[in-house]
C-alpha cells in the first residue's frame, strides 16, 4: 500500500526514502552535478583563454602603432644635445639654432593635415608605414648633410613624416580598443614619445666624447632603427575596423573586432553602432566643409579637442626639453657631460610617471587627471622661475631648478601629455575623426613650432626665469579650459561619446554626465 504512491522515473530506479530519480524531479544525481560542473568549469576556461589571448592581441597592436612615437621623442631628446655640437660643427648663429629646433614641429602640421586624409584613403595602418619612410628618409639626409642648408631639408623631410605619424597612431588605437581599455591603450604613443626622449637624452650623453663633427651625426642617426620595427610591425597588425566599414568591407570589420572583442556576442552590436555612424546622409556635407562650418554639437569637439592639443605645447614643454641644457646652463650648471647628464635625469623622471597615467586613466578618469597634471605644472613653472630669478649661479639654485623642472614634466606625464591624444581620437564622430584628429596635431605642432622657434630670443629679452613665468600664467588658463571645455569620456564607447556632445553644452562635471558613467557602469 505504501508503494502504491511511489511513481517510478523513466529508468525505474527510486532513490533514498521513496524519492524518484529523474529528469523531472527538483533532486538531480550526485554525478551529473559534477558533469555539468565540468562542463561550466571547462566553458569558463576556454573564455578566459579567449579575454587572455584578446587583450595580449590588442596591447600588441597598440605597442606596434606606437612605434611612429618613438621617432618624434627621439628626435626631440637627440637635438637638445646634438644642436650643441651641430653649432660649433657648422658654426651657425643663434636664429639659425632656434630655426633648426623649431621647423620640425612647424613642418609637421604639413604631415597632420596631409594625414588626415592619406589615411581615409589608404587607411589608417599604410598611413603609419608611410610616416616611417618619409621620416627615414629625412633622417638619412641629415645624418649625411655637409651643410646647414642639407640639414635643414632632412629635417623638413622627418618633419613630414613625424605629422603622419603623430595624428594616427591615436585614431588607429581608439578604433581597434575595446571601450574598457581605450584610454590606457590610446596613451600607449605618449609613452613611445617619452622612451623616445629618454634613449636622445642616452644617446647625446653616450656619444659626447666623440669629435663634434661625427658625434651629433651619429646621434641622428641612431633615429632610423626604429623603421626597422615599424616595417615588421605592419606586417602583424589589422587594419582599423572602423575604416574598412566606411569602406564597406564589413566582413574583414568583423573578423577584425572578432579578434579585438572579449566576447563574441557583442561583436554584432559593435559592428551595427560603427555602420550607423558611419552612415553618410543624402546631401550631407564633405568632410572639411563640415568642420569649417560645424554644428553646435562638432564645434564643441573642436574646441575641446584643439583647444588641449594647444595648451599641450603653450605651457612649454617643448621648450622644457628641447632646451633644458640651456635652461640648467643658466641656473648656473656648467660643463657639456654634466648638462647633458642632468638632461637624462628630466628624460628619465618624464618616462617613469607616464606609467601612472596608463594605471590611472581607465580607472580615475580623464578629467581628475587633467586637474592634478595643469596644477601641477602651474606651481612647477612658477618654481622655475623663481628659482632662476632669485637663487641662480649657486648650488641651491641649480638644485631646486632641476627639481622643478623633473616635477613639470612629471605633471604633464601623469595628465595633459598623454590624455590629450586620447582625448582627440576618441570624441569625433567616425566620419570626420582622422581629418578632425589631424586638425588638433596641427594645433599641437604649430604651438611647439612657435615656442621651439622663440624661446631663446623671449629668454633673452625678458630672462629664462621670466619666461617661465608666462608658462605658468598659461598653465593657469588650461587649469580653467579643462573645467568649463573638457567633458569626462571614461567608460563611454566611441559612438556613445559622440551622442554626449549632441546634448546641450553644460559644464562637463554636471550631474548628467556623472549619471551617464554611472548608467554605464550599471549597464
């Protein structure tokens, strides 16, 4: 009688105190927990195989785009102690100094302006080769050059090919990152940029022994090496998926963010938003057209995007590293080997904090970032100038001078040196990012030019310290710009930053954009 209430599962077999074992029953069989135990545990396994391999694919894609970067910052740490040699080689005056220094960046606008567009054409991964053969080329003529006049045409070749490089390894790094890594990843050129100056600085104090007129020859030409790297770099990285959609090659798009996406689910939904923002309306207007005559919601890009870009180089940086053996030489340093050693010393600090920017970005933000890095200079300026203007020619002076000028560029590592690339790659809608994008490196290679090309005779005219004093009174205004100008973009898709801008301007640290993050985060 008591087993007439017991029902027998499909297999007939009933378990402890009359309860059936089957597939309807809340209660499941010790062994298939653990089958499907394994099954989750070996599903995990090869998803975390697949984040794994996709991030080290990425970081590897970033680092090889990066490589342009290394040229500019080679180049800029080489020529702050090859110019001392160059000038008792060729015996050329102090205009004909600031000119060789200066033209680089002015020349470079040529290369952003013209990159903007080769790299809508050919696409954002030829563009970068291209960058590295034109700067070869100039590199080789300089290494070669007899003459002021030879030098100066090397120099306007590797000018060119910096300003290709410069504006697209940017773009090509915020179009290939997922959204989580975007800003350390499209931070990756400021740190080529930074190792750059450091091996000039390493490479001027190494070769110094040598006699003046084979020394700064072979300080240049060391630059070369790193189109070696460049070349196999293109033959392992994708191309911009963003760029073959706006190509209508969807398919090769989505192979591209099949490798670059943890999760293959949200691949489609990628590919849609990029295809809808890569839509061009009927009688909608050409490129240039639309960012000479923008809509409210492109002008604030702009200014935005351009307006960092220039605060970048105004609050002189380039000035700080270009000359920074001038700049000890008149606190009071003297001696060709211990300026150039002191030089290693702001090559070295500038390398180091760019690391805290990259742990940083992703995590704290964009705009904290920018506050400490513009405050930070403003009082590291302001200290260099006090310290040329009252304690020069003494050991107190020299001291203090080489500690605030490490503390300056320190600042601009761990903020506006590297944030304001990402910045730019990363808030313009696709179909105007590269042009827009080479629109803000003119900006940056204009400013440089101006203050490469000037700072000796201002220092001349109103002192090194009094210059200095100007630097930090601009620096004042950046710290303004990023808080009324510079929205927050941490944890935003490219296409979701676009559609931030749409709204109507408020200052960026309101309340909702704060609820936009934390939207995103929820989500």
């Amino acid at each position: 009688m008591g087993m007439a209430g017991i029902q027998e599962n499909g297999g007939g077999e009933m378990g402890l105190g009359g309860l059936p074992l089957g597939a309807k029953n809340k209660y499941r069989r010790m062994d298939s927990e653990l089958t499907d135990y394994d099954g989750d545990s070996e599903q995990q396994h090869q998803l975390e195989n697949k984040r794994n391999s996709t991030r080290k694919y990425v970081f590897a894609c970033a680092v090889f785009a990066s490589l342009n970067n290394v040229l500019l910052g080679y180049d800029v740490g080489v020529m702050s102690g090859a110019i001392i040699f160059i000038k008792e080689d060729l015996n050329i005056s102090e205009v004909q100094q600031e000119v060789l220094v200066g033209i680089l960046s002015v020349i470079s606008l040529l290369g952003s302006l013209g990159g903007g567009r080769a790299s809508d054409v050919l696409g954002r991964k030829w563009t970068m080769g291209l960058a590295a053969v034109v700067f070869q080329a100039g590199a080789a003529v300089m290494t070669l050059a007899p003459t002021f006049r030879l030098l100066m045409i090397g120099r306007i070749l590797a000018g060119v090919g910096i300003g290709l490089g410069v504006m697209i390894a940017p773009v090509y790094i915020a179009e290939i990152s997922p959204t989580v890594s975007r800003g350390t990843l499209t931070s990756f050129p400021e740190i080529f940029i930074n190792a750059g100056i450091l091996l000039g600085y390493v490479s001027n104090y190494a070769f110094s022994g040598l006699p003046a007129h084979v020394n700064w020859r072979i300080m240049l030409a060391v630059g070369i090496l790193p189109s070696v790297f460049i070349a196999f770099a293109l033959c392992i990285i994708p191309e911009s998926p963003r760029w073959l959609v706006m190509k209508n090659r969807i398919d090769e798009a989505r192979s591209v963010l099949l490798k670059t996406n943890d999760e293959e689910s949200e691949v489609e939904e990628r590919l849609a938003e990029i295809q809808l923002a890569a839509v061009v309306s009927p009688g909608e207007k050409a490129v240039w057209r639309e960012l000479m005559c923008p809509s409210p919601a492109l002008g604030r890009m702009l200014i935005a995007g351009f307006g960092i870009q220039c605060f970048q180089q105004i609050t002189g940086i380039d000035a700080t590293v270009y000359y920074s053996p001038e700049i000890f030489r008149a606190a009071g340093l003297d001696g060709n080997s211990k300026l150039l050693a002191a030089t290693v010393s702001v090559g070295i600090t500038k390398t180091v904090f760019i690391l805290v920017a990259i742990i940083l970005i992703d995590k704290a933000g964009r705009k904290p970032l920018l506050y400490v890095s513009t405050i930070g200079m403003t009082i590291c300026l302001f200290g260099v100038g006090i310290s040329l203007s009252l304690f020069s020619e003494g050991s107190l002076g020299i001291a203090l001078t080489i500690l605030f000028v490490c503390g300056n560029v320190a600042f601009f590592s761990v903020g506006v040196g590297p944030i304001c690339w990402v910045l730019t790659s990363e808030i313009f809608p696709l179909k105007v990012r590269a042009q827009a994008s080479a629109l803000g490196a003119v900006g940056n290679r204009v400013c440089s030019g101006v203050i490469a090309m000037s700072f000796l005779s201002v220092s001349q005219a109103i002192t090194t310290g009094g210059t200095f004093f100007i630097f930090s009174a601009i620096s004042v205004l950046a710290v303004i710009f990023v808080y009324i100008c510079v929205p927050e973009t941490k944890g935003k898709s490219l296409e979701q930053i676009e559609s931030l801008f749409q709204n109507e301007y408020e200052t960026p640290g309101s309340e909702l954009q704060l609820g936009d993050v934390e939207h995103l985060v929820e989500k």
